[in-house]
C-alpha cells in the first residue's frame, strides 16, 4: 500500500522533471526493477500494489501512473484508490511479503525514504492483510484509473 502524493527519490529526480515537463522520460533508471518484476513474475511470484491519491492528482502521482504503464507491462499489477475512498485504510505506506512478512515504510518530514521496519506482531499481520484485501477490492485497475 502506497499512501504519499509525492516521495522523494534521487534515482528517479531526472525522469520525474522531464515528465512534468512534458519531455521524453528517460527510464533507464528503472530497468533493474522492470527486470527484477519480469524475472519474478516468470518464476510465479506476484506483484501487485495499491495507490492511495489525492483527487487532483500531483504532478508525482501522474508521474506513477506514467511508470506503472512499464510495471504492469512486467507482470506488476498496481491499482489507484482515491483518498476519500480510503478513510478506513492506514494513512503509511507498508508492504506485505507472502502474506507474512510486514514492513512499515518509514519517511522524514521532506518525503524522503529512511527505511523500512519490519514488523512481527501476528495481530498487526493479519490486520494489514486485512486492509490490503479492502483496499484491493475498491481499487480500480491502472488502465481504467488512467482513463479517467
């Protein structure tokens, strides 16, 4: 679950100005994760990510519906969820690996990643499966939210 309008990345910095811009985004920045995607999605393992938007969307959040066209092609699937539909979600990013492992995203006050904590608490596991499940069923596909 990603919930931030805007994150900070060095990697990514050139690719976001020339898409805002309106330039050609060079993406070779991101071909070891389109690589990495496309390897594990080979091999069975699933990839798949909801995004909380606020409505209209910033300039960072067109650019993810922009890099989630190369993603999903990879054999990713990330959804979008507006903000107002997600009021009984968490307001922090988290990831969920095999429904067992969580890992809360850490951020500073400027939006820039820190890390991630990993988090083992059973009770919190299940509760976060339970929010990604909720999520997930009123999350609409990157195509048709693109189309909108």
């Amino acid at each position: 679950m990603e919930t931030r309008d805007q994150y900070k990345s060095a990697n990514e910095a050139v690719a976001l100005r020339q898409f805002v811009a309106g330039d050609d985004v060079d993406m070779s920045w991101f071909r070891n994760w389109l690589s990495m995607i496309k390897q594990a999605s080979g091999e069975g393992r699933r990839f798949s990510r909801v995004r909380i938007v606020s409505v209209p969307l910033t300039d960072y959040s067109r650019f993810g519906i922009y890099c989630s066209t190369y993603t999903n092609a990879a054999g990713e699937d990330i959804r979008y969820l507006t903000r107002d539909s997600a009021a009984d979600l968490p307001d922090y990013d988290y990831w969920l690996f095999d429904s067992r492992t969580l890992v809360r995203m850490l951020f500073d006050e400027d939006e820039t990643f820190l890390g991630g904590e990993v988090i083992e608490d059973a009770e919190s596991v299940v509760d976060h499966n339970y929010w990604r499940d909720a999520a997930w069923h009123k999350a609409v596909r990157r195509d048709d939210f693109a189309a909108n």
